[in-house]
C-alpha cells in the first residue's frame, strides 16, 4: 500500500448551477491530501467514472429523486475503484469494486455510507470494469427493468428506443430483439444509424437530424409502435404519441433534450394518450435495487453468448470530465461515455 500522506486527491466540485447547457465554469477543480479511511471504512482509488445525463438534473436545485448537488461538494458521478486501504472486514485492500465515488481520484466512505453510496465488489469474471459501468452496470440495468418490467414487450411487437447508439438505448434495441420484437432506434447521424442496424442488429434506425422524423418513423414502422423507450423528450417523444399503437406502452426514461431547456417544451399531441389509451410511466433504476441480481445474471449471460454489444466513448484525465459531460449532453458521445483516470 502507497504511503497516503504523499497522495493527493484531485477533484471536480459543482460552484454554480448552470442555466442552459453547463460550461466549464460551473465547476471548481481542487485539490486535498488523501487520509486513511475512519474505522470501518475504505479509501478507494477512482479507476473509471460513468458520465450520465442525468447529471444535468443532479445539477439543479429543487425537489427530485434524491437530493441535487449542493454547491461545493464533489460532483456526483458512479465509478469503478480499487480498494486502496480498509478497515472494514467485507472489503480487502486491491478489490476492484463499484460505488457512487463522485468526480474525484480518490473517494473515501465511511461505515455509514456504505450502503447508500452502493459499494459492492465487481466480479470481474463476468465483465471488465468498463463493462460493470455500461452493460452490466446502471445503464445495463436501466435498460433491462424499464423495457421488460415497464414496456412489457410481447414476441411481434414493435420497440423503438430513441438514443438508440448510447449507453441505454443500445441495450434497450438489443434486448427487444432477444425477446422476438422488431427493434427500431432513432439516433443523430448517419454513422450512429449504420452502427444501430449494421453492429447492434436492429432491424432499422432512424436519423433524427435529417429533418424528417415523422415520416422516416412511419416507413420504418408500417404496423406503429407497440411499445416505446424514451430517453431524449421534446420533439422526439411528440412525433412518437402521433405513432402509438392502442394499448401501447411508452417508459420515459430520461428526457435530455429538455434539460437544457430554458422554457418547458409544447406538447401538441398528449391527445393520443387518451385515445390510445396508451400508458406512459417514469422510471429510476434504482426503484429495482433489490433485483439487481437478477438483471445482472440475464445480461451477464447474454454478454458471454454474444448477444449483447456494446460501444464506449472514453475521456482521459479527471479534469476533462466536465468535457465529456456536455459533450453527452450535446449527443458527441458514441455509446457509453466514460472517464478513465488511470
């Protein structure tokens, strides 16, 4: 173990909250020495951070899912780390472990905490510690809960998932076309689209950018939409209620064209909820944290068959991770965006 006195802990603090897209300046970089952990605590040092949109929301003051950011504390980011010393039992120092780490080198949890910063160690026989952040970790998961607990989707059925090529969406087509659906992706750009249908194996993707949403949706679901996955809003999400089938199910995932908005978007057809009689539900992984196991085991399986692909967008350095995030925000990332620190 490295002597600790002689470490220092890099970090990336929110210093105000942005109005619109967030730049460089709503954060803070700073530095602080690096401690042995209180007992019954672990020091961990930062391998990997996932970088997530819905980031932009922890960003924001006012009433949510769990409290924002305050100003000056370490941003909130998931993470993959390696044990650096512990005096806790359950962890020994080199297990490779996931956590809620924050944008930060080193992250320090107390017996406390453990639990609800989501410290467990990885298996790294199932995945490497990029795949515990994509596919088998929170994106994974997302992915798995929200289409088969949410969507329901049935052999036949029509699934559409817009941002179809990130770290979300590309599980999300992947898994409807495991379950015997027709999967379609909306994506921005023709390099995304190609990946879509040409890697992923959807049976079709549509280019949002190319200025003709709807009637590109239409041709590539003559049958309309039996169920759909929503991880963008705005435009997107109202093109996609004038193609709902009756009964159909729409998940809203995430919602990251809106969260930039400096105004709320105008729905013009929120009608077709009604006369569909289409069920539209929100969804946070974290509300399936007691079956975690359970996604782990299918994906796990499905990624050592073949089944599942995957795509990563990586950033070097903790300093450019406020980079990478409004990157994902503008739709620059391939896949899921990750920070490598080491």
């Amino acid at each position: 173990m490295p002597n600790l006195s002689t470490l220092s802990n890099h970090q990336v603090r929110l210093a105000a909250r942005p109005v619109g897209l967030p730049t460089r300046n709503d954060w803070s970089f700073t530095t602080e020495p690096v401690a042995e952990p209180a007992p019954g605590g672990v020091l961990i040092k930062t391998l990997a951070l996932s970088l997530d949109p819905a980031m932009r929301g922890w960003m924001n003051e006012g009433k949510s899912y769990i409290p924002p950011v305050g100003l000056g504390e370490v941003m909130r980011a998931g993470g993959i780390g390696v044990v650096l010393a512990s005096k806790n039992d359950a962890f020994a120092v080199g297990d490779q472990v996931s956590a809620g780490l924050g944008v930060q080198e080193y992250c320090s949890i107390a017996a406390g905490d453990i639990k609800r910063n989501g410290l467990f160690k990885i298996d790294t026989r199932l995945g490497t510690p990029n795949q515990w952040l994509n596919v088998l970790g929170m994106p994974g998961m997302t992915g798995y809960f929200g289409l088969m607990d949410v969507g329901q989707p049935q052999p036949g059925e029509t699934v559409v998932v817009s941002g179809a090529a990130g770290a979300v969406g590309q599980t999300v087509g992947q898994l409807a076309r495991i379950k015997g659906c027709r999967a379609v992706g909306i994506a921005g750009g023709k390099a995304k689209c190609d990946y879509v249908v040409q890697e992923l194996g959807f049976d079709a993707c549509v280019d949002h950018k190319r200025g003709a949403l709807h009637n590109d949706l239409r041709a590539a679901c003559p049958d309309g939409v039996d169920v759909h996955f929503e991880n963008v809003g705005g435009v997107v999400l109202d093109t996609m209620l004038g193609l709902m089938n009756r009964f159909s199910r729409i998940i809203i995932c995430g919602l990251i064209a809106e969260y930039d908005a400096t105004a709320p978007y105008a729905y013009t057809r929120l009608r077709s909820i009604l006369v569909n009689r289409i069920r539209m539900q929100g969804m946070i992984v974290f509300d399936w944290k007691d079956r975690y196991g359970e996604a782990l085991h299918g994906l796990a399986a499905h990624l050592a068959a073949g089944r599942l692909k995957y795509r990563e967008s990586v950033m070097v350095g903790i300093d450019n991770a406020p980079k990478g995030l409004i990157g994902l925000l503008r739709g620059e990332n391939f896949g899921k965006q990750l920070v490598k620190l080491v």
